[in-house]
C-alpha cells in the first residue's frame, strides 16, 4: 500500500515482487523508479524534488544519457577546437552511449561511471582513453547542473585513473646529424631540418605557406596547423595563444628554404594543368595540402634507411627542444620557439635535460667565487729578482 506523503513529496510502496517502488508527479505527469529498499526510494525522491525545486522539467526527466549528449555535443561545437570536438564524438559513440546511453540523465550515479572505467581498463582501453572519457563526462554533466537536469555531477565523485606519460625518447645530435643527411634528396629533406632546428609540430610544418615566410629579417610565422577531421583536412588555429608565434631563422635555414622554392618550380612545372596553387612549403605533388599520413610513412621508412631508433615524429620536437637546452639556450626562448603556454610547462617536459646543466652551473660558480692562491707566484718572482718589491697592506 501506497505510504501517503504531501502535495509533490511523491510516494513510496512496495510491490508485489518485492521491489519499493518510488513515484513522483512532474508538471502533472508521474515519474516513477524501482529500488531494492525503502532507503534508495527515499533518497531517490528527494534527489528529483532538489531538481524539481531547480528547473527539471518531465522532459528533462525523461531525458536519456544518449539524448542529452547527443544534443551537448551540437552545443559543444562552438566553444572547442574542430579537433577537440571529433575527439569528443568518438569518445561518446566508441564508450559512454554503449554502456551508459540507455540510463536517464538523472538517475546516473557515480557507482555506474565508476563501473564504465573498471570495465574499459579490465578490457584493455588505455588509461589515457579512460581519463578523456571522465573528461567529456564531468564537462557534459556540469551543463546538465547548470540547466537543472541533475542536483550534481557524479562525475565528480568517481575515482579517474592516474595517467602515466610515455617515455620520452630524443635523438642525439649525432643521430639528427644521420637523419639529415640520409634525407638529402628526399622531397622531406628541408620538412625534417625544420622539425630538429625549430621544434615545430607535425600539422604546423604540413601547414606552413610561402607567405608565412620573411625573408628579409629571417622570420617564420606560425598561425595554422593542418589536421585530418571528419570532413578530411582542415586548417586550423594554433593549439593555444601562444602557438600563434614568430620565430627566428638561421642563414642555413633560409638558404634551404630558398633553394626548396626553386626545387618546387620544377615540380609546377611536371604537374602541368594537374597543380593547383595553395603557397603550400610542403605540398602534395599536386600543390594541395600533404596528407600528414605520407610524412609519416616517409619518416619511418627514413628512420630504418638510416638504422636510427624507432621514435614518433613528434619526438624530433623533443630532441630539437632537448638540444637548444643543452646548447646553452635560455628555457624562455626555448618555450617561446616551442610555442609553450608557460615556461613552466617547458622545464617540467624537459627536467630530463636540467641535472647535466646543474652540475655545469655548479662548476662555473666554483671558478667563479674561488679565491685565486697567488702566494706561490709572488714567491717565484722574488727569488729571480731580489730588487722586487710587492706592495703590502697597510693597516691603519
């Protein structure tokens, strides 16, 4: 039998079955829950009357996981990168709607977050996939807090796995020298010495044009990155603020890049009436943007000719950060050149590199701040020539 409550405490009875049940009227239609004791049901209605008393609606409480991330992500779209939002999408299809998606919005809890992460990480999904899925989830329930579909975020209570960064791994300047100089010839050849001398990303080097470059005062401006998206390649902003850079060039560098110009005319002039002009430095051999997946392929197979470690592109970044630092180059250029947010973020990357500066650092203060014993010279000097008088201190 029903247990009466007040107008719009709703009501709590157990059936027949053994389940309470818990039932509630929003905006005149009944909202109803199944619980295995009278606690949960009770818990459960004073959780829907907090919503009630902040906005929630019957339809929003009819509203399924699915539904709301389906309509967040169209909403999301215009307050992340184009990168970002595909991320997002994958994340959701690949891992939340599958076990989540079928569950109201306002019945999800952190028990059933927690069990999604036990049951990716027990099947084998990175940690790192783990983390991006806590992420789309804790960022999507805050809008449904803020529009009053839920009383909290359960996101918020569950445990997220600890991410563990993947050993960084660096080229000598011995191997980069190896690298350079088995791409000679290679269409890549001026692609790679940009990668070891500036430290820029992958889609910032695919995505560089003819105009970006100054060549009087030997500049190089960095204002897009090339990046495959669900509609194919798309130029797009820097990853930060400080992505969108101006940074310098040696004469060497200006002088392979001269020389690539010129190398691409001929390449206009093979492709004929198939080139279609886009300033690209690194075009397709039709003038188009280069498809990053072909760097990639040439770069691995660059690395084997060479019989040079297997690293990711990406680390030729690391090594040309790695190498300014052990040429003696201020941390604050470096992350300027790096496009870094934060210096902080480029000493923390590259402590790997500070322990040898130390011990350097501490040499030089040594020879610095040690007292210079001239008293065995002076003593030399007197004996070859008794006449010699050194000054003494006087005392007053």
């Amino acid at each position: 039998m029903a247990k009466k409550r007040g107008q719009g405490e709703g009501s709590i009875f157990k059936r027949k079955d053994g389940l309470w049940a818990a039932q509630m009227t929003v905006q005149g239609k009944h909202v109803s829950k199944y619980f295995k004791s009278q606690s949960e049901c009770r818990e459960w209605l004073r959780k829907i009357r907090t919503q009630v008393d902040d906005g929630l609606t019957f339809a929003m409480a009819q509203t399924s996981v699915n539904v709301f991330l389906t309509e967040w992500l169209i909403l999301n779209e215009t307050s992340v990168r184009p990168k970002t939002s595909d991320q997002y999408r994958q994340i959701v299809r690949q891992h939340i709607v599958p076990d989540l998606g079928m569950i109201k919005l306002k019945d999800l809890n952190p028990r059933q977050i927690q069990a999604l992460y036990s049951r990716k990480m027990e099947s084998g999904t990175s940690a790192r996939t783990v983390i991006l899925i806590h992420a789309v989830l804790r960022r999507a329930l805050n809008h449904a807090l803020k529009l009053g579909m839920i009383g909290r975020n359960p996101a918020l209570a569950v445990i997220r796995p600890k991410f563990k960064r993947k050993e960084m791994k660096t080229l000598s300047d011995i191997q980069v020298r190896t690298l350079l100089s088995f791409s000679k010839g290679d269409r890549f050849e001026v692609l790679f010495w940009l990668a070891v001398t500036t430290g820029l990303r992958q889609g910032e080097l695919v995505g560089l044009k003819w105009s970006d470059v100054d060549w009087t005062n030997r500049r190089l401006r960095i204002q897009r990155q090339l990046q495959r998206l669900r509609g194919g390649l798309a130029f797009s902003e820097p990853k930060s603020a400080a992505g969108r850079r101006v940074i310098a060039l040696g004469v060497t560098t200006i002088e392979k890049l001269r020389k690539h110009q010129s190398l691409q005319v001929s390449d206009i002039k093979a492709a004929g009436k198939f080139w279609k002009e886009h300033d690209m430095i690194f075009p397709s051999s039709t003038g188009t943007p280069m498809d990053p997946s072909n760097l990639y392929h040439n770069f691995k197979k660059l690395l084997i000719t060479a019989g040079l470690p297997d690293v990711r592109f990406h680390d030729l970044r690391h090594t040309a950060a790695t190498l300014m630092l052990q040429q003696g180059v201020h941390p604050k250029v470096v992350q300027e050149r790096l496009g870094h947010s934060d210096i902080s973020m480029t000493l923390n990357t590259y402590s790997h590199v500070l322990p040898g500066m130390q011990d350097e650092a501490a040499g030089k203060l040594d020879e610095l701040l040690t007292p210079i014993n001239v008293s065995n010279d002076l003593k030399k000097l007197e004996e070859r020539n008794p006449l010699y008088n050194p000054p003494r201190e006087k005392f007053f």
